[in-house]
C-alpha cells in the first residue's frame, strides 16, 4: 500500500495539487525550493523573467490566425490547447514556438497560451525501487496535450560544466543542456538545472521510448521554457517519461552513444538506464561538453 509522503509537491504554485506517494516508509523527498518556471541562475545569458517581445494588439478573448503571435512562426495549437497535428508530425525539425505574452491584450483563455499557464492535469509523484522518485498520469492524458515544464536555474555553460563536473558518481544530474540550431549556422544553448529551485517536471524519468516530448516555447524571454507534450495517448496510471537527448520516436542509438563514450574518454561518467524498454541503449544519454574542461589564458 502506498503512503501519502507530500500533499503536494508543488507548495500550492500550480493550479492542481501534486501528492507525492511511497510504498516504502520513511521515504523523503529532497529538499527544494518549488518554482512552476525558470529562474536565473549564475551566468544566466538572459533573464527568463525579462519582457522581449512586443504584445498583440487583439482584443478578443482568443487570438484569430492573424494575431502577429502567430503569424510570426505559424500556429502551434488547436482549439483545445493541444499541439496540432503537424507540429506533432514535424518535431525533429520543429519550428519555433511562440505564445502570447504578458503585453498582450488577448484573455488568459487564449488558445495560443498554453505552457505559460503551468501544471493543470491530475499527476502523482511515487517512489519506485530502481528508478527513485517518478511521476505517473493520475487522469488520462490525450495526444499532443501539454503536461509540464521541466523548470528550474537557468545557468551558464561555465557554471553548468562545474556543477556537472562536482558531481559524485552516486549524484542525480539534473542539468539539461537544449541546443537550438538557427540561421546562418548559431547554436542557442540552453542549460535549466532544477537540483536545488526546480518544478514536478524534475522527477520525470527518462525513457528510451518516450511517452513525452519537448518543445522550447516562447513567451516574454528570448529563454525558452523546456515544455513537455504527450507524444500519444497516455492512460491513468501510466509513468511519464521523456527522452532526456531530446529524441522522440526512438531511433537506435547505440552508435552515438559509443561515439559520446569515446568523446568523453570516460566510460565510468555513463550511469544505466532502467526504462525497460525493448529499445533501451542501457544508459542514460551522456552530454560530453559539460565535461570539457577549457584553460583560462
């Protein structure tokens, strides 16, 4: 039988309680300050609260397709809030995603504000053996509907290669490095780390056949919030996972991986995966750049 550990994980932040539920006793949960969005950490590029983007002029409850919102990258989301179809179908090449911001005269039911508004499904945090602490659906969740940002300090490389590099063997790394790919050839990186001030999206495992993705979307900062959509239907019960490289739709992978083990020339940095999927590489997926160590001249 599993015992209530947390009313709710969340400190009443969101807009639904997420209760946290072990079959072990005593089990605690770590120590963190809750934050429903990213917060700047050190070496921030930017502010994640800074306004960067000029607001709509529409005043109407909900933007129409000739918002200047969405005109600017094309639609992202139906009626409903779920992703459209061919945003789904196009991810591995997605184009941007912006949504209305904080200027904006449009009404908080926007259809086009969808990530900005935070938890707002049933979920539960649990404790499993092998994997430590999950979350699982607590009500059916459909395709393409948006479940949670994966939130925390926004940092620097320099500050996300020494958190990573102090790290025991035994530490859970958190860090997730984005990396956008945009005109002329720039790479945009993006480091959240919700060791210490993070959100539920920090208990998600990862899966090497995912039932989430992630998206970067827009909404008053240029630094994007890392959100998570169900890839497919997902049913009650059913543990939420992303792929923390940031696939989905698994390809195989064991030819990078050996390609990121070689890189790195540390082999003992890789910790297993225990998804128990009939596509599981056995490890988690190892990012080598956080290890690289540059001399300051």
């Amino acid at each position: 039988m599993e015992l209530l550990v947390v009313d709710d994980v969340c400190c009443g932040l969101e807009n639904v309680a997420v209760p946290a539920l072990s079959n072990v006793e005593g089990t605690r949960l770590s120590d963190i300050k809750y934050t429903p969005t990213n917060v700047t950490g050190p070496g921030a590029p930017a502010d994640p609260s800074e306004m960067m983007y000029e607001g709509c002029d529409c005043h109407t409850p909900s933007c129409s397709s000739d918002c200047p919102c969405i005109l600017r990258y094309g639609p992202t989301y139906d009626n409903s809030g779920c992703l459209l179809t061919e945003q789904l179908e196009k991810f591995l090449r997605s184009k941007p995603v912006l949504e209305c911001n904080t200027s904006c005269q449009c009404g908080e039911q926007c259809s086009n504000r969808v990530a900005q508004k935070g938890v707002s499904l049933k979920l539960q945090v649990f404790h499993s053996p092998q994997k430590g602490w999950g979350v699982r659906a607590a009500e059916r969740i459909p395709l393409g509907r948006f479940v949670c940002e994966y939130a925390g300090e926004v940092l620097g490389l320099e500050e996300a290669r020494k958190r990573t590099q102090n790290m025991k063997q035994e530490d859970m790394n958190y860090i997730l490095a984005l990396r956008e790919h945009i005109a002329g050839g720039r790479i945009v990186e993006t480091h959240v780390d919700p060791t210490y001030i993070g959100n539920v999206g920090r208990y998600i495992n990862h899966s090497c056949a995912p039932n989430l993705l992630m998206l970067p979307v827009r909404v008053d900062s240029e630094v994007p919030k890392l959100a998570l959509f169900a890839g497919r239907d997902i049913a009650i019960g059913e543990e939420l996972s992303f792929d923390y490289s940031g696939e989905y739709g698994n390809v195989a992978k064991q030819g990078q991986l050996q390609k990121e083990t070689e890189k790195s020339k540390d082999s003992s940095k890789l910790k297993p995966c225990f998804c128990g999927s009939e596509m599981c590489t056995g490890f988690l997926p190892f990012d080598p750049s956080l290890y690289e160590v540059h001399e300051i001249k």
